[in-house]
C-alpha cells in the first residue's frame, strides 16, 4: 500500500514529545512491512538549520494554496532518504517560510506562549496535505490511505471528505487535551466548503475544531492505547466529544492501538548515549550500577567540595534508591502530587531524585526552590535533553509517571526496557502497560512496576513507599526488574495492526 503519514513533529528532525517518537519510528516499521510510506510534516527553521548545511534535499514541487486572505507559495521539499539518521523513509516537508520559519518549537513561540497564527498555519499545512493526497501536487504518487495525527491535522479527513475517490483516512488522537478550537472567521477566512460547517462537520458550539474534523470525517479513529479508546468516550477525558466518540465506537470505527518504541534507539544493549550497554541477560546489574554511578557524578559535583568529600558523598548517592522523572511539568502529568511527597519522602527515606523537564512556570520555579532546600538530595534539570533523559533511564532505579491521564505514555515502555521500574498511575496506556508488583504477581513472576489507583498525593506516596522497601529485597527487585526487561513493546505487532485497518473495507 501507499501511505502518506502526516504529522507536525517527527524525531530526530524535530520534537516535543511522543508524538515526534511515534512518527520518528512507526513509518518505518510500516516500511519494514513493505509498503510504501512517505512521511509528511512542515519544514520549520530549526529542522532546515539541521539539513543547510549537507543540502541533503531537493524542490520535488512547488504550487500555491489559499491562507486567510493571502496565497502562499509552497515547496515540497524531499529528504533524501538515509539523510535523516534513524528516519528509513522519504520525508516531505513543506517549505511556506512565512508560516513555518521561525525561531521557537512547532507550536509555541519562543515566550512560551501559542503562535498567534496556529489556526491558519495547520490550516494552510492541512490543505497542502490534501492537495497530496489527490496528487494534485505534480508528484505522480497518491496514497491508498492518509494516515494523519492530533489536531493540527484533523483538518485533512473533512477536506478529503468532499473530494471524488479519496483515499482512506485514518486519525490517531494522541492526547484529547488539545481540542484545536478556533473562531468561525477562521473557518471562514480559510475559504474552507461550507457544506462542512454544522453539527456533523466542523462546527463545535459555534466554534470551529480541526480536533472534531478528524473524529468524525475519518474513516477510521485511533487512540494510542486500548484504555485510552475506552476512557474518551466519557466526560471525564472526552473534553465535551465524547458523544461522537460513543458513536464512533459503536460503529466500530474507533480503535486502541498500543504504541511501539523504537528498541534500535530506545535498548540498553545498543544504546551509545549511556556509558555501559547492558541487558536482561547480559550485565544487567553491571551496567544499572555504572550507569548510575556516571550519572550520579555528573550531579554530584559540589563546588568548593574537596575531591575526598565528593567521592563519600558520591558513594552514599550509589547506594540510595534514585528516582527519575523525565517530562512535561504540568498538572496532567501529577507533577503537582510529586513536588507534595518529595518532601516528606526525604524526611522518611533515604531516595533521591533526578527531574528532567519543561512546562508550567510555577511548577518549575517549585522545583528549583525545593532543589536548592535539599542539596545532594534533588537535581533539576529545566529543558529537554535526549541524551540526559537516556541517561536517567539507564541510571535511575525507579522511574516516576503519576499522570492524571496518559493516551499512551512512552517512557514506562523505556523504563521497563532499561531495568528501572516505573510508578505509575492507573490510567490509559500506563495501565495497559505495567504489571503491579503485589505479592501474588511478584510470585507468579508477572509483575513489571508499581502501579496507584487514585490519583492523589496519599496514593502516590504509599506506591512509592512499597516500592523503596521491595528496593532493600535485592533478590525480589531483581526478580521484577528482569521481568520488565523482557517485555517487547517494539513496533511489529502495533503496525501489523494498523495495516490490518488500512486494508479493512469502507
């Protein structure tokens, strides 16, 4: 089949979160399937400063599409294939500087605040997209199906819905918490059918959705975990859609689908951004250990501290449970329950803590004060780094994830690859994915994590205490952490799965 997959970030080229790892690694798998995939996503500055300086593209077409009020010109520039380490197929990206060059991540500007301009810039990158897809584009290549992602997307499956002889579409939500809800005169500025606009196209309480466009247009609905296509079809995660998610279950239109991880890149065997590979069968807890022992270093240089003083201190760190967390810091991800226990943690345990991550200004600046209350006890890092979060997967013990809610989740999938066990909150592709360690599935040999029921601080806090005493029985952490590290959430299963829904008949 040809496959045209369409997103707004896709790793290495650019990211922000997993939706840049799923469309990093699921076109390949498809490829590996031996269809014919070409992935598309805009061409945004910091993804043209990586490829300047090879010129490893060319101009394959070049046409003009309507904005709001304007025309741009647009140029398809194709990535020669192998250009792009870790990406294994032809990538498009769409080159309209005017909407996409410019300093800042895909969809915030560089003060943290949204473009002001997002509505026309998916807009506009939703019509190109649709313009290749009825091969309109002078490429000689049309897909079977358009495989299309979260929001920014959405917009493609009502477009195609009005066209003679489509090709199959299929929208995978990511996360439901971003609605992509914009004004009527956006809707109207774009110059889009107005035959899409009322209660079974895009109209939302008067307001005009790219979200709702791509959940009841396509012809088919994913989300990225079996739990997740359940919980969306009520209030609590449906944010107000959930009526037509209903209906598209019942229909059998609306799909769980277990993301992968990309185990050529996300493996401790292989993985040269740590300082010794390691597996379940192989030097395991050789490797945890000096891999926790490097990463410790890095944290815990003092200065002013003699060189003695460092390596005692550096010592006692080895021997205490490291807990890591690597994400957004925002409420959804429970950081709020995190920065309530961390305290009374440190009073009543020995554990320390690595946090990795960017978002809510409040809750960063609560960190860094609770960082700098407990030297030697908490290390903050604000930002993203690929290589620190590969780094505190190998090195960390445990691995935190109290999200309220969680589409999928990525990093438990890491964790349980790297030995380190996650904690994490029941819900969507969390529950889907790690076994709780209660005393009859630590006997049965099933069990791979930690797992709390209810979403608060007390909770949080008791899963975290049972977790540092089954730390101090080597033998049964042990027993878990090789139970964790022979699971296999690599991609075949999940893409055998979507091409399956790519062949099913309308």
């Amino acid at each position: 089949m040809k496959i045209l997959f369409a997103t707004t970030e896709a790793h290495p080229l650019i990211k922000t979160g997993g939706l840049a790892d799923v469309s990093g690694s699921l076109p390949n798998a498809l490829a590996d399937l031996k269809h014919k995939v070409r992935l598309v996503l805009p061409a945004y500055q910091s993804v043209m400063e990586k490829l300047e300086e090879k010129k490893s593209y060319k101009k394959v077409a070049e046409f003009s599409i309507g904005g709001c009020g304007r025309d741009y010109l647009v140029s398809v520039l194709q990535v020669k294939v192998g250009a792009i380490v870790g990406i294994e197929v032809p990538v498009w990206l769409i080159d309209i500087p005017d909407l996409f060059n410019r300093p800042g991540n895909p969809y915030l500007a560089q003060n943290g605040t949204d473009w002001w301009d997002n509505g026309e810039r998916f807009g506009v990158f939703s019509k190109v997209i649709t313009e290749l897809s009825m091969n309109r584009a002078a490429l000689k290549w049309q897909p079977d199906v358009v495989h299309l992602n979260d929001w920014q997307t959405g917009l493609v499956s009502a477009l195609l819905s009005v066209e003679k002889h489509p090709p199959k579409s299929v929208f995978t939500i990511h996360n439901m918490a971003y609605p992509g809800n914009f004004p009527k005169s956006l809707f109207e500025a774009l110059a889009l059918p107005w035959s899409l606009w009322n209660q079974e196209g895009v109209e939302f309480w008067g307001h005009f959705s790219m979200l709702k466009a791509g959940l009841i247009k396509s012809d088919w609905v994913t989300t990225v975990s079996p739990t997740y296509a359940t919980q969306i079809c009520h209030p609590e995660h449906g944010y107000g859609f959930e009526g037509i998610l209903q209906d598209r279950a019942e229909e059998g239109r609306l799909v769980g689908i277990l993301n992968g991880i990309d185990d050529s890149v996300w493996n401790p065997a292989v993985d040269d951004l740590i300082v010794k590979n390691y597996s379940a069968k192989k030097g395991r807890l050789a490797g945890k250990l000096a891999n926790k022992e490097t990463l410790l270093s890095d944290l815990c240089l003092y200065r002013g501290e003699s060189e003695k003083k460092s390596e005692k201190r550096l010592a006692n760190c080895v021997e205490q449970p490291l807990i890591g967390l690597v994400g957004r810091l925002v409420e959804q991800k429970g950081i709020d329950l995190v920065l309530e226990v961390i305290p009374e943690l440190i009073e009543q345990s020995k554990a320390n803590f690595v946090i990795v991550g960017t978002g809510d200004k409040f809750y960063e600046n609560q960190i860094k004060q609770m960082a700098k209350k407990y030297p030697g006890r908490i290390w903050v890092f604000i930002g993203y780094s690929e290589s620190l979060a590969h780094r505190v997967e190998a090195g960390a013990d445990m691995f935190l994830m109290p999200s309220r809610f969680e589409p999928c989740g990525l990093n438990q999938m890491y964790s349980l690859a790297y030995g380190t066990l996650p904690i994490v909150h029941h819900t969507g592709g969390l529950a889907d994915t790690v076994v709780n360690a209660t005393e009859s599935n630590i006997k049965s040999g099933l069990a791979t994590g930690f797992v709390f029921y209810d979403p608060s601080r007390h909770a949080l806090k008791s899963t975290l205490l049972h977790a540092l005493h089954l730390f101090d029985k080597k033998r049964t952490w042990q027993k878990i952490q090789k139970t964790g590290m022979e699971q296999s959430f690599d991609w075949k299963a999940s893409a055998q799965a979507y091409v399956s829904l790519y062949m099913e008949k309308n």
